[in-house]
C-alpha cells in the first residue's frame, strides 16, 4: 500500500549529516545534493506504522537510487 506523508530520513553514517523529506500522495520521495558513498541510512516512519530502517544504502555521482520499503 502506498503511504502518503511519511517521513523519509536519509543519514550519512560517516559523517552524521540527515537529511528529511516526506513521500508524495504516491509514496515517492525525492533526496537531492547527497555526497557520494555507500553509508547511508534509510528511516521511513509513519503514524499506525512500524518504523522501516535500510541500512548500506550506496548514493552514486550522477545516478538516481531506489530504495523500496515494504
């Protein structure tokens, strides 16, 4: 099911920068400007749902990354 409105935090292990956004009325969001590396951190909440944490995500120069959570 899609969630509309829930928070989306991206973190930098390495270096502790977050960023927060929150997902459109389709359950997409959008991080923009994040330095390249592979440890980053993936926090998506919402009320009347369990937090959902994705570690390792790798961010890569010039590309567009997925990260799904069901």
């Amino acid at each position: 099911a899609v969630i509309a409105g829930a928070s989306v935090t991206i973190t930098n292990t390495e270096t502790s920068v977050t960023r927060t956004t929150q997902t459109n009325d389709d359950g997409f969001y959008s991080v923009t400007n994040l330095q390249p590396g592979s440890a980053y951190q993936v926090e998506i909440s919402a009320p009347n749902f369990e937090t959902r944490i994705v570690k390792e995500v790798a961010v890569r120069l010039g590309t567009t990354g997925t990260v799904n959570v069901e």
